[in-house]
C-alpha cells in the first residue's frame, strides 16, 4: 500500500472492503447524466476492482454520450455501458453511485437507494444512509484507483484499457495535473498506471476532434462576448443536445482569454432549456454556490473548484423546433440579453 493510500480515511476503506467480500450479488453502477471521462474511467476501475473478487457489475447511465471525447472514449475503450431504461432491480444486491451524489445521478426520485457513494465533489448527499467515500481528491478516478491500492490489487499487461480509462479521467478532471484540485491521491495513481496504459489510445482520447459545427460556433461567440470587470459572458445560440457539450468546451477556452478571470457560457439546449458552464482563476469565487445560485429555485447547478455547470428548464417559454426562423432569432436575442444581465447580476451579488 502507498503512503497515499495510508493517509486515506480507513475507516470507510475497510468498510468498502467488508462490502466486497462478502459477496452482495450483481453489482449496479451508476454516475451523473451525461458521463464525462473520470465517470468513465472510475465506473471501469470500480467494474475492474469488483472482478477480481468475482462479483459481476453492470455500468448504467441516463443522459447522452454526447461529447466528441466521451464518444471516442466509449467506442475505443468498450465500458459496456447500459442505458437506464435496462435497469431491473431484483437483479442487483448492491447500487453504487460514483462520481456523483445520488441527488446528481439522474435517476427518478425515489427510484432506488444507493449503498456506496464514491465521489470527490464538495456537494454531500442528503438524508444518505449508506457507505460514503470521499478522499476531496481532483477526481473520481484517482478516488477509485486508492480503494483497489488499499486493498491490494494492481493492473497487469492485461488491463491496458481500464488503466488508460482511468489516465484519461485524471487527465481530463485535474487538466493535466495542473488544477488547483489536483493532490497526492491523483499523482501516486497517475504514476502506477502510467506503465500499463495504451499509449495510443490515450493521445486519440485525450486529443479529440472538433466537430465544424462547434469551431464556427466558437468563432461567432468570441466575437460576441460581453467582458467586465475579468468577467466574460456569451451566448451561443438555440442548440440541439447532441451539440451540448461546446458550451463548457468554449468556457474551457474562454478563460484563458488575457482579460477574463472568470467566464460563463450558455445556450438554449433543445428549445426547452438554458445550460450553462462556469470556469474561473479566481480564488475569491465558489464556483458550487455560483451555479447553485445561477440554477435558481426551478433549476439546479453544482461543481467544483474552478469548474461547475447550471441548467434550468423554460417551461411555457420554450421554443419549438418548428417554429419559423425569423422567431427563433427574435426569441433568442430575447433570452441572451434576458440571461446575459441575469449572470451579471448574480455576479455582482456574490
């Protein structure tokens, strides 16, 4: 075991440990709607950590693979997902919930009650009675790769695709090592899996392409962006779902603008909703309580240190794909100056 691993909680560990050997059945694995690559890469650990016990798991999501990065990392890496429409219950002796809380794991509520939480997160789950792991460490996936450490496990020549899962969701989550969430848990994982990962996979993964559609539409937003006070907001317009995730990819961008600390990015995801992301350098901002605060009472927004992201729906002012062009732009400019003057004030107010 690491001196990583022994400065863990260990009461949790042996707990989790308890758990696992005393066999509970198929297991069900759960993340967040729309799983990003540490959701990935830790759901494949954790499937790879219960294995080896010879304890069956099945990976459910709810949400899309929408992100060009996601996609190739399902397509390259195979993690068996399965959508939550499969889930029945009387198949499964234990419901884990990684890098998410339950209330974040897009399931219905009142659906089913987890027994392990695993995340890394600030957000706490409420009213949970079960087993609770979390180490605040940068990422799930350096999270999951010190449960199999403390309990003894390590990967071969064999399991080059979970240890490249795994390296991709540090890499994604810490950017590069470099956040200011990054810790010991993230680099003592990334230097045991560095020799067993699949280096060619993991430049392809990491180093995805962008579709034309999101390029173009960066080009327009750069160009459109209201910056005050280090603070850059834009709009980018009425966008199909499966476009979504250009919204936090052009807030990753925007950030590194020389003249924004803090950058905010949203757009009417489907006609029927506003999606937003927040990055920021600024140590002043809580960006959680940001996002809390930007969902409003009739939506919901979280995340963590310098990232998060918001969403509330529209309700009776949603926009119908069919409606005439010359509407939907009017309607647009309505919601972008609506939203724009909306984030600055909650800016101002913090």
């Amino acid at each position: 075991m690491s001196e990583v691993s022994e400065r863990a909680d260990s009461e949790p560990l042996a707990r989790f440990a308890e758990l696992v050997k005393a066999k509970p059945g198929r297991v069900a694995i759960f993340t967040h709607p729309f799983p990003d690559p540490d959701a990935l890469g830790s759901m494949m650990g954790l499937k790879w950590l219960f294995s080896k016990f010879g304890i069956a798991c099945d990976l459910f999501y709810t949400g899309m693979i929408s992100h060009p990065q996601n996609r190739s990392m399902v397509n390259l890496l195979d993690p068996e997902l399965i959508g939550l429409d499969n889930y029945q219950e009387s198949n499964y002796g234990m419901k884990v919930a990684v890098d998410c809380i339950p209330e974040n794991a897009g399931i219905p509520s009142g659906k089913f009650k987890f027994d392990v939480v695993i995340d890394h997160h600030k957000d706490t789950p409420k009213n949970f009675d079960g087993l609770y792991i979390n180490f605040k460490a940068g990422s799930a996936c350096a999270t999951i790769y010190s449960i199999l450490e403390y309990m003894g496990l390590d990967f071969d020549e064999n399991d080059s695709r979970v240890a490249t899962g795994m390296m991709i969701g540090i890499t994604t989550d810490t950017e590069f090592l470099m956040s200011d969430d990054c810790s010991d848990y993230e680099f003592n994982a990334w230097s045991k899996l560095f020799p067993h990962r699949d280096p060619v996979l993991l430049k392809q993964i990491v180093n995805f392409e962008r579709p034309k559609f999101w390029t173009e539409s960066k080009a327009l937003a750069s160009s459109a962006a209201t910056v005050e006070d280090s603070v850059g907001v834009v709009g980018m317009g009425i966008i199909p779902s499966k476009h979504r995730d250009m919204i936090a990819d052009m807030a990753d961008e925007m950030v590194t603008w020389e003249d924004v600390n803090t950058a905010i990015v949203f757009a009417i995801v489907d006609g029927n909703r506003i999606e937003g992301s927040v990055r920021t350098k600024a140590s002043s901002v809580s960006v959680p309580a940001l996002c809390q605060d930007l969902g409003g009472k009739h939506g919901k927004g979280g995340g963590k240190l310098g990232k998060g992201a918001y969403r509330y729906d529209l309700a009776g002012a949603s926009i119908d794909e069919d409606e005439d062009e010359e509407i939907k732009k009017k309607a647009w400019e309505l919601f972008e100056n609506k939203e724009t003057k909306r984030v600055f004030r909650i800016i101002r107010n913090k």
